[in-house]
C-alpha cells in the first residue's frame, strides 16, 4: 500500500495572491448567467500599444524564437538603463540590468539572495502580498509598516525606525503603492533613506507604477539619493505602464554586489524571459508614449469618479490617491468588515472587489477597488453598490 503523499513542509509557510482566486470564484458566478462588474484585478483594460505589439510580431517573422541571454537582450537592457536613467536621475549601466518572467521574479530573487532564516523583512501593510508571502517561505520574518488612511496612506518614518533591530535585513517600499495609491513624499524618501544608510539596511523598492501619477505627483526612486544606488534593488515592468501584463515582462536594477546572485538565481529558474516579448519591450520604452500619457489621462477621470461616487454612499470613506489605478475605501460605516462586504457585493451585487485584509491586517475595515475598468463599469458598480449597502446602513442606524 502506497503511503500517503504530502507536500514539503515549506509550502504550509507560502502564501497566495487572492486576486486571482476571487476572480475565479467570480468567473463560476459569471457562468451561471449573473452579471458581473470585474473591480479586483491589477490589470489595464486597455490593449498593449500597436507598435509593441507589431516589434513582436516582426521579431517572430525574423526568428526570434530562440534562448535569449539570460539577463536579457543587450539592446532592451541598454534601453531600460537609459529611460532609468533620463527618468530617476541616476546612472545606470546595462551590466545591473536583469529582464524577468514580471516584476514578481525581482522580489523573489531579493528575498531569496539576502533572506536567511531568522532575518526580519519590513514589508508595508496592506501591502502587496507577495512580499511577505516569499520573506516566510525562505524562513525570514515579515515585520508589518502600517500604511493608514489618516496618513493619506505613506508610512508613518518614526514608526518605521522604531520597527528596525539588528535582524533586520531588507525594508520593501512601493510607491505609488498597491492596494491604495498612495504615494511617499521626496521628504519621506529622503528620511527612509537615513535610516537606511545608519542601519545598513538594504532596500527593495517596488516602483511598477512609477508613471501612473496625478494631480502634480511626484516620483521619487530612492536609489536616486546619495549612497543609496549600492544597496537598492528598484523594480519595474511593462505590465502597468504599457498594458503588457499578458506579455510578463519585468525586470531589476541591482548593485554590482547582487549581480552575481540575480544570475545565479535567473539561470536556476527561467533561463531567460521571453525573447521576442523582449524585443516588443524595446519598441515599448524608445517608442512613442503617446499611448501611456492618454492612459494615464483616462485613469484619472476614472479615479475621480470612482471616489466621488464611493465618497456619496453611505458607510464610505474613500481617499483621493494619486497615482496607481486602485482605491482603498473605508468602509467601517457599513457595520461589516471588508472581507464581509467584498463577499456581499460579489454575492448579491454582482461586482467583484478584494478584501482590504488580502493586503494585511490594517485592512480589516477597507476594500481595494481596481478602477482599470470602463468608465461605463464603473458608473454601473457604483449604482449596484449604492443600492446594496443604502439599505443596510440605514437599517444599522
């Protein structure tokens, strides 16, 4: 008799992203015929521009179907280290480039080349959840940064210091962020960065919506500071930007000290991203960016109308972010929790949110909504939750 068969004990540790399994329960209702409105997901409704997608086609029709190199095409890291450095203000050379299978492959490879088991990593809450999904199954700690709403959703830096011991290895910041859009200030990089050099700390700075940015914002790439390029690791991609999610193209700009590690790491693991992808990647960063400036334009009067209409129904509270494509409302007026209401509306209103604790604990009283959606979408998701939580909160008062 065969015994029973069981997994390794590291994967009880490893964590999940529940974007995508409530999309899918969302997709079993959708079958049965119920309407659904898709709010959960990170992903542009918008196509990938047609000069990206005509490069790929042309580097397939050329052949371009072999192995690449695996830190990628010389002439897409060229490009991403000249748009680093025309847009972050620091030198970068191609050598510290990596292209990866998305920008979850940077985090991973972070956490895994400098994570021991034992070591803390500072991860923001809510927060992306992968991060501390990868820290715990190495054997790190994750130590949460608590992001609020009363702080326009940046991290509060004297809290920060007071969470730093001698375990602690890496700090993980993202901004603009996900789930709440919320941007760190030049001051709040410039006081991160302190801290960062007095402990010796090394950071991964998740910067993917770097260029989805409103009302004036500004980015600021920590590694652009003095003394910091040597021990941040800055992530970025196509997905966000370019509406190139499908495509799983991201990719690392890391010291000279990590460049042996991500190497290693890629060779282990992926061989390489996808090289005619690459080659699309290219066109995308040194074509024209007329595409990303009217998308950017749309996803603001999307974010308006999302927080003016979320902002008028009872038990919300919704902050005006400004930059990603996602708002956190506030929603504790409602007498429920954020898991309890996301599962309502999903249940009976047919539009489809994430609970604010898929993020972290903060998030207990909150729900992230994507507005990457039309704004014919949107207006409707609006009107169906309107309808669905009016009642209940004036039933609770």
């Amino acid at each position: 008799m065969m015994r029973a068969m069981k997994t390794a004990a590291r994967m009880d540790s490893i964590g999940t992203e529940t974007a995508f399994e409530v999309s899918a329960r969302a997709r079993a209702l959708e079958a049965t015929g119920r309407s659904i409105v898709y709010l959960q997901i990170g992903e542009p409704d918008f196509d990938t521009p047609e000069n990206v997608r005509e490069a790929a086609k042309a580097a397939l029709d050329s052949g371009m179907t072999h192995y690449p190199p695996y830190p990628g095409l010389p002439e897409l890291r060229r490009a991403i280290a000249e748009d680093t450095t025309a847009r972050r203000g620091f030198a970068v050379e191609p050598s510290n480039v990596f292209v990866t299978v998305g920008g979850k492959g940077v985090m991973v490879y972070a956490i895994m080349a400098l994570v021991d088991p034992g070591d803390e990593v500072i991860v923001p809450d809510p927060g992306y959840p992968i991060y501390d999904s990868i820290t715990r199954f190495v054997g790190g700690t994750s130590v949460p940064i608590p992001i609020r709403m009363e702080k326009d959703f940046r991290l509060d830096v004297d809290e920060l210091a007071s969470l730093i011991t001698p375990r602690t290895k890496l700090l993980v910041l993202n901004s603009p962020a996900n789930p709440t859009g919320g941007v760190l200030t030049r001051g709040d990089i410039e006081r991160i960065a302190e801290l960062a050099l007095r402990h010796d700390l090394v950071v991964l700075s998740d910067e993917i919506y770097s260029r989805i940015l409103y009302d004036g914002a500004e980015h600021v790439s920590i590694a652009s500071l003095d003394g910091m390029a040597e021990r941040t690791i800055l992530l970025d991609g196509f997905s966000k930007t370019y509406a190139m999610t499908g495509w799983r193209l991201g990719y690392a700009i890391v010291p000279d000290w990590l460049v042996k590690a991500y190497s290693q790491l890629i060779i282990n693991t992926i061989s390489g991203a996808t090289a005619f992808a690459q080659a699309g990647a290219i066109e995308a960063l040194r074509g024209p960016q007329a595409d990303v400036e009217a998308m950017v334009a749309e996803f603001r009067a999307r974010r308006d109308l999302i927080v003016d209409g979320l902002n008028a129904i009872p038990g919300f509270r919704c902050h005006r972010p400004q930059g990603a494509f996602y708002v956190f409302p506030e929603i504790s007026g409602t007498g429920l929790t954020g898991a309890e209401l996301a599962d309502r509306l999903l249940q009976e209103a047919g539009v489809c949110v994430l609970a604010g604790t898929a993020f972290g604990g903060v998030g207990r009283s909150h729900i992230r909504i994507s507005y990457a959606n039309s704004r014919e979408n949107l207006t409707e998701a609006l009107e169906r939750i309107r309808a669905n939580v009016a009642p209940l909160v004036a039933a609770g008062a």
